[in-house]
C-alpha cells in the first residue's frame, strides 16, 4: 500500500459515498439539500455532542437551524432495538418521510444507530455521518457497516449501507478529553500492523505526536480504510484485515460491559492486538524481537487492563457468538510481519487461551 507520509489528501470516495476532511466549517449541505429535495432534517446525538458539537455544528447551514434533534445515551447500551424502536418512533410521530435527512453528528455509536435507523425508517432515507470522536473519524463512520448489539454481543444484526456523505471536522476532536484521543490510537497502530510498516514506523518513531499530527493521522488512515474497503465492500477477505486485533478486544469488551463497568473499545483493542500478534508469532513465526517491539508500543501507550484467568472461559464463549464465527472454526485475522495481515485464519481455543495468559505476563 502506498502512504505519502507528507500529503495530506482530503477527499475520498467510497462507492457513493463522499468522504472530506474539512478544515473550516465551510457549508456542504446547501447544495445537497437543494439538489434532493430534502422535506425535514433530523440530527440524531448523544448527550456528548449534543453538548459539545451541536450549536457549532447547527450554525453552518440555516437549514440546519430548522432540524429536529433526537437525542441518545451515549454507549453500547444504544446499540439497541429498544432504542431504535424508540427513535423510529419519535421519526414517525415527527412525521418523517422519505425524501427527509438524517445526520448523525456523533462518535461510532450514533453513527451505528443513526445509520440503521436511516437504513430502515421508511424503507430508507438519505443520511450523512458527521463523527465527533478520533475513533469514528478513522473507522466506524466509513464504509457503510451499520450494526445493533443484541443482549450482550456485539454487532450480531447489521447490514451494509453507505452514507451520503461523510464529513470530517477535525476541530471537534478538541471537544475530547485527553483519553478520547489515547484510546482511538489503537485503531492507528492496527492501521499500521496491517497495512503499512511505513506507517507504523512514522507513528512509532520518538518525535511523533499524535495530537499535533492528528490531520495527517486521520487522512492516511482513511486512505487506507477506503483502499480496504474499494476492494472488498461486503467483507469476503480483503475487508477482514480491518478485524485484526477485534475477534479478543470485542470479547473483553463484552465482558467488561457485562461484568464490571464498560471500557472504551480503543482501550479492550490494545489487549486484542497484543493477544492476536502473540497468536500471529506462534502461527507465522516472526522474531521475537519484533513481538515485543509490537507488545512494548502498546504496553506503553495504553494502561494496562487485568483479566483474570477466572473469566477465560467467558472471553472464549464471547468470540465464538461473534459475527466472525464461520463453520465452528474461529476466523480470525493475524499478522505475518509488520504491515502484513492475512485474513481467514483458523485459530483454536487453546491458541486463544495461550494468548490471554501472555498478556497477563504482560502485567509490569
Ligand atoms: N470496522 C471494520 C470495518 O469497517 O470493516
């Protein structure tokens, strides 16, 4: 994959969907509203952004004064269809119809439950991403994947639909706070690991900073998602690299939902990537140099999680009532070096177990 470590590029397209990267907030939905005869716009937030984002983000277009804001909980626990019952309610009850708009202006959660509401309300309506957090920005607003959690596992109803647009203001990052920015940078290393070891030499070199990097950062990891996805939309092969790191972390991350209190997605992916590159050294044979080079970037960027052993068995019931499940064989995605993934991988209960034990010799 070619990174220009340099350029920074600020449109995309993904299918039809078209993906910029705003520096000001220059008004780019005049014209769209014009152009398709939108009757009714509605802003779907979480408190957060609601907070935060949203006089900013209303005071762009006069239109957008005149939208209807539903407002979520931020968290997994939206990911509902209690709660997309109950915005297709309130769309309904506001007379939602098929030529109305939704914007989702939010992190990954709004923009999971924003899009499937889109996806179905009224059989479909237009609907454009704004994402508020580094995570969405990177990942969860692009590429057309929309999904509800069901009971304690993630992601299990969902389906493919494109955004009309995706806009990004990198500005509303400053809205964060400090740990909102740490965490989404697992997704950034994983970028890395699976696409580009001139990329992850750049975001692991001593001078590299990312919050006075962030522009660049979000540009080169879009690049490399659209790239993913162009070749592999409905998520066959290509596409499941993007999974490194994700079959363990959305299993602790369950875990933490369902036993303690939730954490961040950014924060159970850290665990994840180490658990599944431990798994990755055991399967491809990479040095041992360059495991712990991996392992130690992530030891020192994200604080460590304790996962008791006593909770292993939970973990290994989590992954295999994961989407990623084909045939009873675990499907993961590993690494053979650095900037290398290889998609498909049969991966057993034992080799998962070995890699929970690694990481809590990880613990300093
Ligand atoms: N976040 C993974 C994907 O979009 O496929």
């Amino acid at each position: 994959m070619k990174i220009q470590l340099s350029k920074m590029e600020t449109k995309f397209l993904l299918n039809k969907t078209s993906i910029q990267i705003v520096e000001k907030k220059i008004d780019l939905f005049g014209n769209f509203i014009h152009h398709n005869n939108i009757s009714s716009i509605f802003i779907i937030v979480d408190s957060n952004s609601k907070k935060y984002c949203l006089k900013d983000f209303i005071s762009i277009n006069s239109s957008l004064a005149n939208s209807k804001v539903i407002e979520i909980n931020p968290g997994e626990a939206s990911k509902s269809l209690q709660v997309l019952n109950q915005i297709c309610l309130q769309l309904v009850n506001l007379q939602i119809d098929r030529n109305s708009l939704i914007i989702n202006l939010g992190g990954g959660v709004v923009s999971d439950v924003g899009g499937f509401v889109a996806s179905v309300i009224k059989r479909g309506v237009k609907f454009i991403n704004i994402p508020t957090t580094l995570m969405a920005q990177i990942d969860a607003s692009i590429g057309g994947k929309v999904a509800l959690n069901i009971n304690k596992y993630k992601n299990q109803v969902g389906l493919f639909n494109d955004p009309d647009k995706v806009i990004i203001y990198p500005d509303y990052l400053k809205t964060l706070p400090p740990e909102d920015i740490l965490f989404a940078q697992a997704e950034v290393f994983k970028y890395g690991l699976i696409s580009s070891q001139l990329f992850w030499n750049k975001i692991t070199s001593k001078k590299f900073s990312i919050t006075s990097s962030l522009k660049l950062i979000i540009s080169d990891c879009i690049r490399m998602k659209v790239d993913i996805v162009n070749q592999d939309y409905y998520d066959y092969s290509e596409r499941r690299k993007l999974n490194f790191g994700h079959s363990i972390s959305h299993a602790i991350e369950s875990l933490f939902f369902n036993e303690f209190d939730p954490i961040s997605h950014g924060l159970a992916l850290s665990a994840g990537i180490i658990c599944e590159t431990y798994i990755s050294q055991i399967r491809f044979g990479f040095s041992d140099s360059k495991l712990y080079t991996i392992v130690n970037t992530l030891l020192n960027h994200f604080p460590y999680i304790f996962i008791d052993s006593k909770y292993d068995v939970q973990i290994l019931d989590f992954i295999h009532g994961d989407k990623k499940k084909s045939n009873s064989s675990l499907n993961f995605t590993l690494i053979k070096d650095i900037g290398s993934a290889v998609v498909n991988c049969s991966v057993s209960n034992e080799e998962i177990l070995s890699s929970l034990e690694f990481y809590r010799k990880c613990r300093i």
